[in-house]
C-alpha cells in the first residue's frame, strides 16, 4: 500500500467527517458500480477549503519545480481554470495560496453554465483567457469526460491548456484501455502535466491504517476489475 502524507490523510479525514467521501454502493455516470463516492461540492468550510487548497497549491509548485528541473511536470501557466460549479471556489482558493505562500503570482477563470446574453456576455468570468496559458483545476477524475469539457471551453475561448491538476484520481482503466490520466496526458501535450492530490490507492491505504477491512475487500475488488494495472 501507498504512503500516505499528512495533508493526504487530513484531506480523507474531512471528506469523511463532511460526509464528501462515503463508501457502499454508488452508480457513476459511467455504469459502473463502486464502493466509495467523493462528493467534492461537500468540501464547503473554512477549515476543509484552506486544507484542500493548500494541497493543490503545494501540488502545483512542486509539478513546476520538477519541470524546471528538466523531469516531466508543469510548465509555468497564466491562469487557473476552475469549471462551474464546484471548481470556482478551488480555483479562487488556489490562486489566492499560491500567490501567499509560493510566490506563483496567476489569474483565476471561471465559466457559467449558460452564457450571459446582456453585459459584457459570453461565458467566461474572471481573468481572460485568450492568448494565456491555461491550468484546469478539477476534482475527480473517472472517465475523464468533465475534464474534456473544461479543456473544450478554454480552447473555445482561445486559451491553450498547458495541463490539469486533480483533487483525486480514481486510477480506472478507460474504454481503450488506458488510464484517464494517461488520455488527459495526451491532450494537454506530455507525460506529467495531470498531477493529483489523492489517488484510489491513497484512500485505500488509509482504510487498511484503521482496520477497515470490509470496506477495503470492496476497494480491492473493484481495482482489480476496473484498476489500472501498471500501477
């Protein structure tokens, strides 16, 4: 099992207190039927925001460092893309911290649902995107299709997505049998551009840590039939 680190551990610890991460039987869009569900909308306090955030800043300074240095990772970007609904406040959050406590000074964008038809109009909010090198923030990733979306919308806007950062990967093998990861990798332009806060194998090591060993049966079998299995 993964090594947990300590503000992995607080995040699964407030998704459990908020009721954001549960663990039974869950339909996902894509068919499939899973043992845990993560509900990030539910991450919605004082307290979860400024540890949810700070692990995305900290993921993203770490993902440009390692990029600088010459090894896969994030190059440097303009603006923060956070979809509507959920990832508007991530977005806000994450640029706010980034600029406190790394130093990475960058705008935050976001889109509406429906486009306003008076005012300025369109369907962006925030700093432009045009011309600017784009990061999606987004928070689960299982077959990849809300990212999509995201990267479709900044393109649309004339912004080039230079890679994603995610709250968590469930690491599912996708209908051609790669991760999404792997898929959202290649759409972005290269290995490392996708990092992630927590991964299916984080959570699942953090129910071995306490013994919860019914729940971890479930995970385990639901890796073993949908898991990428280079992991």
């Amino acid at each position: 099992m993964s090594t947990l680190q300590k503000y992995q551990t607080e995040l699964i610890e407030h998704g459990m207190a908020v009721g954001a991460l549960k663990f039974g039987t869950f339909a996902l869009k894509s068919g499939r039927s899973s043992p845990y569900f993560f509900n990030a909308g539910l991450l919605a306090s004082g307290p979860v925001l400024d540890t949810l955030c700070s692990a995305y800043a900290s993921t993203i300074a770490d993902a440009l460092k390692t990029a600088a240095a010459g090894s896969p990772g994030l190059p440097e970007f303009d603006v923060l893309f956070g979809p509507a609904y959920k990832g508007i406040p991530f977005a806000a959050c994450t640029a706010l911290l980034l600029h406190r406590d790394h130093k990475i000074d960058v705008g935050y964008a976001y889109d509406r649902k429906e486009a306003k038809d008076h005012g300025e109009g369109g369907v962006m909010v925030g700093a432009p995107v045009k011309g600017k090198k784009v990061l999606v923030l987004d928070d689960v990733a299982t077959a990849g299709t809300a990212i999509r979306q995201a990267i479709e919308t900044v393109r649309k806007e004339g912004g080039e997505v230079i890679g994603a950062v995610l709250l968590l990967d469930r690491e599912e093998v996708g209908k051609n049998g790669e991760s999404t990861i792997e898929e959202v990798d290649r759409l972005v332009g290269g290995k490392g551009r996708v990092p992630t806060i927590l991964k299916m194998r984080h959570i699942m090591a953090w129910l071995e840590q306490r013994g919860r060993t019914e729940e971890l049966q479930s995970m385990q079998a639901y890796w073993d039939q949908y898991g990428i299995k280079s992991a």
